[in-house]
C-alpha cells in the first residue's frame, strides 16, 4: 500500500519518486498539501513501524490505513477497501474463509473477482478433469504443494474449457515455454483498448516467445501473457504478488487486472498453500496440519509417564488403609528384630533389672538371691528351683557372662515374664 501510494502521488506530480529518496523527502513536498501530508505521514509511520520496529499490523489497523488513505488512492481502490474481510463478493452468502486483511493477503481479490461469481478457496486436491464442478468457471492458482497428478488434472480440465491463472512457478511453465526472469520496472502498460492507465507493477518480467501478450513492460517485456489451450485458455502473470491487497490498491491496478483476466461468469476457486492432499488415515492428516511434532511429543509423554508409573506383573489390588498401629505391635516387631540379631540374653538382661525391681515391690523384705526365690516362690506357689534357676540366668546376663544358650535364656525371659503376672504386674 505504501508503494502504491507513492507511485500514485508521483504520477499526479506532487512528489517526484526517486531511488535513494526517503519518506521524510515525500513528507517534505506535501507540505502545501496538509491534508494529504497528514494522511501521508500515519500511512508511513505505521510502515516504518513494520519494517524497521518489528510491530505487526493486524488486519483492523489494515483496514484504517485504507480508508485513511483514501484521497491518496483512486475511487475503486477505497471502494475495495471497506470490503477486505470476507473470501466472497458483496451480497454473497455462501460461507468460506477468510482471505485476509494483511497487505500481503489476498482479501481484494474477491472483489475485484466479484463480476465472475462467488468465490472459494478449494481444500481438495485435483483428480482429473471432473474432480472440478460443473459450476466452476475459473481457478486461480497461487503458490501451492500440488503433486504431478494435480497439475495434469487442471491442465486436463482447462483443455476441457476452463480458465486457469497461474501466478508463480509450475510445471506447466516449461511446456508452454514461459520463464520469469529480470525485472519489469514501475509500470506495466496493460494491452487494453483505449484506456490509457498503467500498471503499477513490482515484481518479475516474463519471457515467454509464443505466447500472445496482455501487458507489456515499459521496456517492451512481456508482463501478463495467455495460452490457448483446447477449449480453455492458462493465463500467466508474473508473481502472486500483483493480485494481494497492497497491489490491487495502487493506482488502477484493480480494474485493470479484472479486465486482464476476463473471467467467465461463474464460481472462482482458489487453489493455494491450503490445497492438500487428502489423508488416508487419521496420523496421515494431523501430520499434514503441521501436528507431527505436537503428536510425537505427546506419546514421548504418554511414555515416560508409564515409566514413572511402572507396568503390573500381576492383577492390582486396592492399597490398605493407612490406619493406626497398636503398640502391641511395635513390641512385636521390637521382638521379632531382637530374635533375628540373636539377642536373647540382652533381651533378659534388660528386662531382668526391670523385673527383679518389681518382685522386690510385690514381695516385702526379701532381698536378693536365695531369699528372693524363696519368697517369689511361696507367693506365687512355683517350684523354688524354677524361680531361682530364672534369677540367677538373669543375674548372670546383667553381670555379661555367656552362661547358658539362646534357649535358656527365652525359657529364662518367659519365666520371668509369668512371675511378674503371678505376683499382680506392673500398676
């Protein structure tokens, strides 16, 4: 929009376009012109804010700048512009995508196409001359991923009588001998009778000998050329470019490009970067979205998340409750790690201290040694061999002697363990 812009105030003489000059030059010479000078100077602050600030321009601030721009521009260009977010022509209603807003999108175009009939962009790829509908009268092709097999069938179906635009390098170039090369210079003065306007037209040259020309390059190049082909006819421009927004809102560009292209009356389907191959399975198409990576990433998850859980190796079963312990039990275990040591005799010597102090309590006056048994003994009416054979194992395990095995000193443990029950235990 910004060279469109300057090449339309150049051609009016307001300012005088040179390379090397820069925007501050042109903002210099509208100063006679306050109103354009104001326009001017938004129009390039937003511009330099793009490409030297790194700001994006979304579309609503596209669509300001057109209307803002509107006297700087031609009539048809600022009619163009309050239509530029929707892929149909004014009044249609059929439902499709957006083309876009942004300069380097392709919103106008359904504009300038609107005298043709609705227009789409197509998703499926192209089998064969019937893979079109009947309804379809022209195909605009950008740069797109087709495979051989769909630029045979659109070259199948424009021989059946269909009009095809090809907008940037194909395989059909070679066949009709046609190349783009070098470049075309500002203008490209288009071959329609008695209308004086010109291309403005950035972009490539084209070198195509034997076919018959619809605009030529100030320098007598070729610019647009079409081919006759059976009942249908290619139409060659020189880049994709000349049918964006930012092309077809400079100068004439608009009307003449939708007299260049004479397209019949009928559907117009645009075939593009969303033109795909259709996926025979599920993985096929999340690939072909550009999902690969995301879907990789996921089973990458999805793994170690398994690793981490761990695989059974049997049926699972539900985990016990976390409840509360008895400390019977923590004496149980206590026990059980003191028998797996072999530690009997500490065992008897600890407890032994514990007991004989609670046997001199329960029976009054008696002292240790003989005295002890005997009085235990006629308490608790156990044999007095049996109870002094137990205290003098634990007097023995509390002096550190090794008298005795694992056994006696259990049976000693055990033994004392009743003594103290028969004489009324612990209180």
């Amino acid at each position: 929009m910004q060279l469109g812009v300057v090449l339309r105030l150049d051609s009016r003489g307001l300012i005088a376009a040179r390379r090397g000059r820069t925007n501050g030059d042109y903002a210099r010479e509208l100063r006679s012109q306050p109103e354009l000078a104001a326009v001017f100077g938004e129009l390039t602050r937003a511009t330099e804010a793009v490409q030297f600030g790194g700001r994006r321009l979304d579309g609503a601030g596209f669509r300001h700048l057109l209307e803002r721009a509107a006297p700087l521009l031609t009539g048809l260009a600022l009619a163009l512009a309050v239509s530029t977010s929707a892929c149909q022509p004014a009044g249609s209603r059929v439902a499709g995508p957006r083309c876009g807003a942004d300069p380097d999108e392709y919103g106008l175009l359904c504009e300038v196409l609107a005298p043709s009939g609705a227009m789409q962009p197509r998703y499926r790829p192209l089998r064969g001359a019937r893979g079109v509908s009947d309804d379809v009268a022209a195909i605009v092709v950008l740069p797109n991923e087709m495979e051989a097999e769909g630029w045979a069938a659109l070259k199948d179906w424009v021989e059946a009588g269909g009009v095809a635009v090809l907008t940037s390098d194909s395989p059909l170039d070679d066949e009709f001998g046609v190349e783009r090369a070098g470049l075309c210079g500002a203008q490209a003065r288009a071959l329609v009778a008695g209308d004086p306007d010109a291309l403005i037209s950035p972009g490539p040259a084209l070198v195509a000998p034997l076919l018959r020309p619809g605009a030529l390059c100030d320098g007598g190049e070729k610019y647009i050329v079409y081919a006759e082909h059976g009942d249908g006819r290619f139409v060659f421009l020189p880049s994709p470019e000349l049918l964006s927004n930012a092309s077809l809102v400079a100068g004439q560009n608009a009307r003449l490009l939708a007299e260049l292209l004479d397209l019949p009356t009928g559907r117009v389907e645009i075939v593009g970067a969303w033109t795909r191959q259709v996926s025979s399975n599920p993985l096929g198409a999340l690939t072909a979205a550009g999902l690969g990576p995301w879907l990789a990433q996921l089973l990458l998850l999805a793994l170690a998340f398994a690793a981490y859980r761990g695989v059974p190796f049997g049926r699972r079963v539900e985990l016990p409750e976390n409840r509360r312990r008895r400390f019977s039990e923590h004496v149980q275990a206590l026990g059980q790690r003191w028998a797996e040591q072999r530690a009997a005799r500490s065992a008897l010597a600890a407890y032994g201290a514990f007991a004989n102090d609670l046997l001199r309590e329960r029976v009054p006056g008696a002292s240790m040694g003989a005295d002890l048994a005997r009085a235990v003994a006629d308490k608790t009416g156990r044999p007095e061999a049996d109870v002094s054979r137990a205290l003098e194992l634990t007097r023995r395990a509390q002096a550190g002697h090794s008298a005795g095995s694992e056994d006696d000193h259990l049976r000693a443990l055990r033994e004392l363990a009743r003594l103290v029950e028969d004489v009324g235990g612990p209180r």
